[in-house]
C-alpha cells in the first residue's frame, strides 16, 4: 500500500513565463510578487513579470526582501504587506528561498501574526494532513528559478528560526500552480547550478531509497537521477544550452515530487542542521555529507545502492550488487568532484568548535534514519 499526491497544476516548458497573466487570472486582480531583492541579474525578470502581469490588469505589490534561508522576522514581514494590500493571490519568482517564504505568507494570510510555535510543532510530517491554518489563505502561484529545491512541487517550506533552519510541512503549502521554463535558469551562476543541481539529485536518491518509497516515487526518482548525472556537468560545461536547462527542470520536479510523496534521508536534516550552524549553501551541505552517507548506509541498502552505481557507470552491469554498491562511493565522490562540490566542512572554514556544536545538536537524537552516534560519525567523516 502506499498513498501519493501531487495537487499541484505544472506548467512545463521552454517560454511558458509568457503565458503567467492567463494562467494566473483566474485567482484575483492583485497579487503579492515574492522574490529577493531587485536587483541583477534578476531584477530584468521581476520587471518582466510586471510587465506580462499588468498587461491584463492585475495588480502587483512586490515584496523583495527575501534573503537566502528566510527568517521568521523576514515571512512576517511579506505576511504584513499582502494583509495591508488585501492582495487575491501569492506568486513567487525565484529559488526554494523565496518560494518557501511565499508559501508561509499565502498559508497564514489574513492573520495579524504568525503561531509559529504551533507551525513548527504540527508541521514536522510530510505525511499527515494538517488542519486549516487561515480560513483567508491564498492561493499560491511559484515561478522557480533553479533546477533543484523542487520547492514548486513539494508541501515544504524551510524557515530559519535562530540558528535553527526548520521545515514546516502542510498540505496548503502545495501551489495551486507552478510555471517551469527552464529558460528562466540561463542566468544561474555555476556555482549555483551546481549545487541545486546536486540537491536534486539527493532529493530523488533520498526518496528511492526511503521506506515510504512506491513504485511511482521509485520511476521518478531513478530518472531524475539519470537527468541529473547525465546534463548537470555539461550545463555546467555550456551554460546557456536550452535543453540541458530543460532537462535539468524536468529532473528538479520528478525529484521534488518524489520527496513530497516518500521523504527524505538523513542527509537532509544533517545539511539542515549543518546550514542553520554555519549558513553554507543547502546543496553544499548535502555534498559535504553525501560520501560518509554513502559509506555507512550501503549494507542497509544494497540492491537499491547497486542499481544507483549503474546509473554512474554502464559497466557495473557485470558487477554483482555488493560490488556495484560498494563501487557507488567511488563514482559518488568522482561526479562531486566533475561539478566542483567534492569539499568538507573544513574548506568552508568550519573550525573543531563548530564541528562540536553541529555534532551536539539535539535533532540527532531523535531523527529515525539512524541512531545518534552513527549519525555523529557521519559529521566527524564529513570534516
């Protein structure tokens, strides 16, 4: 048995931003646009979909003071301004930053505050069905602008509360539509691709080897995988390739809707946990930890770990699964180290006390893919 949802309506291809004014219609004639700051390169972007949006009549009030890992001060800021404009509808144009912070605002508009307490209490399960946050909620519209938070297909929003980066997963927090044009991800920097492009790779890894795993996550997840071993090194060889942007998209949103649906692995809290301590990139913070993952968890995984190796390298075929799997560590480290992620803790100049406070974080204790030492000696390896 297994249950699957994806209520989300896609709208997947090269030049779809241009068709944003009719899809978003139907929701109001005022919508808060959500992003970071106006400014380049993404500042042309905003002005574009201004542009498309005013031209049939619909109002924006844009709010673009999302900071990468948005804070709670930061969301209630943006849930303050939409309440004030009386706004029909929330569309973010951006990365998972300003997605997840859309998400918070159209999931709690109407209130005069935030019950952030009762969020982060309730909302720690992908899997259960929450109760109505606000009977005003809006509906939710997502643009993204990277290939690899998935963001735009999943029930999660990722806010930093101290120095603690915590996700709050409810059903509403799933758009009501999301427009993918891979075109919108030319202007990426490498660096940026390349670590997006890795978390989605983790996002389908994560998902195909979870016990929540179906057949339908497992299908997505092997070919996101594929997509993302396949073009994330020559998009990051030829940047402006359509359709390697293109696929690199499709691998993002197979890969984000397989982890809505099976969640995810301990590389995710441990980058979360890594992320809040340090403020090193997500998808960095998957590479940081990915290896030592790989080490400790192959004989719990073989066959899928085995299956995972084949997609790197044709010729594990001739291989038995505990050689192919024990071969996945190997290819592993070479694809991080093609896309310029092969790096630990300790060349993001994270220092032993640092280390100490990342390994004495109490979520270890409680996290179910491992016990507490095993997930510690995942850190030290990762040093």
């Amino acid at each position: 048995m297994f249950h699957y949802f994806q209520p989300t309506r896609i709208h997947f291809g090269l030049g779809e931003l241009e068709n944003l004014a009719k899809i978003s219609a139907p929701y109001g004639k005022k919508c808060l646009l959500v992003t970071t700051p106006n400014v380049m390169p993404l500042d042309k972007l905003f002005d574009r979909v201004k542009n498309i949006l005013s031209g049939s009549n619909i109002d924006v009030v844009h709010f673009d003071k999302v900071l990468p890992n948005p804070t709670c001060d930061m969301v209630k800021e943006g849930l303050l301004l939409a309440n004030e404009n009386k706004v029909d509808f929330v569309l973010s144009v951006g990365g998972g930053s300003s997605m997840d912070t859309a998400k918070i605002i159209a999931l709690n508009y109407g209130l005069d505050d935030i019950d952030w307490d009762t969020l982060f209490a309730t909302g720690s399960s992908p899997f259960s069905k929450q109760e109505v946050v606000s009977q005003k909620k809006r509906s939710l519209l997502l643009v993204p602008t990277t290939s690899g938070t998935g963001s735009q297909v999943t029930q999660a929003a990722v806010i930093t509360r101290g120095s603690e980066k915590v996700t709050i997963f409810h059903q509403d927090n799933f758009a009501d539509e999301c427009i993918i044009d891979p075109e919108l991800m030319k202007t990426l920097p490498p660096r940026i691709t390349a670590s997006t492009g890795f978390d989605a790779f983790t996002h389908a890894f994560e998902s195909y080897i979870s016990r929540r795993a179906s057949v339908l996550t497992e299908i997505q997840g092997v070919k996101a995988m594929e997509l993302v071993i396949e073009n994330l090194p020559k998009v990051l060889a030829d940047g402006q390739n359509s359709e390697y942007r293109e696929k690199l998209a499709m691998a993002d949103t197979l890969a984000g809707s397989s982890l809505a649906n099976a969640g995810a692995a301990a590389p995710h809290p441990l980058g979360e946990i890594i992320g809040g301590l340090t403020n090193i990139s997500h998808g960095e913070t998957l590479a940081i930890v990915f290896p030592a993952f790989i080490k400790s968890s192959r004989a719990a995984n073989e066959e899928k770990f085995a299956h995972v190796a084949r997609l790197f390298n044709k010729e594990l075929e001739k291989a038995d699964d505990r050689q192919a799997s024990e071969a996945l560590y190997d290819e592993i480290v070479g694809f991080l180290q093609t896309i310029g992620l092969y790096k630990n803790l300790r060349d993001f100049g994270v220092s032993e006390a640092q280390l100490e406070e990342i390994m004495d974080h109490p979520v270890l204790g409680v996290l179910p893919f491992a016990g507490k030492e095993e997930l510690q000696e995942m850190l030290r390896k990762s040093f």
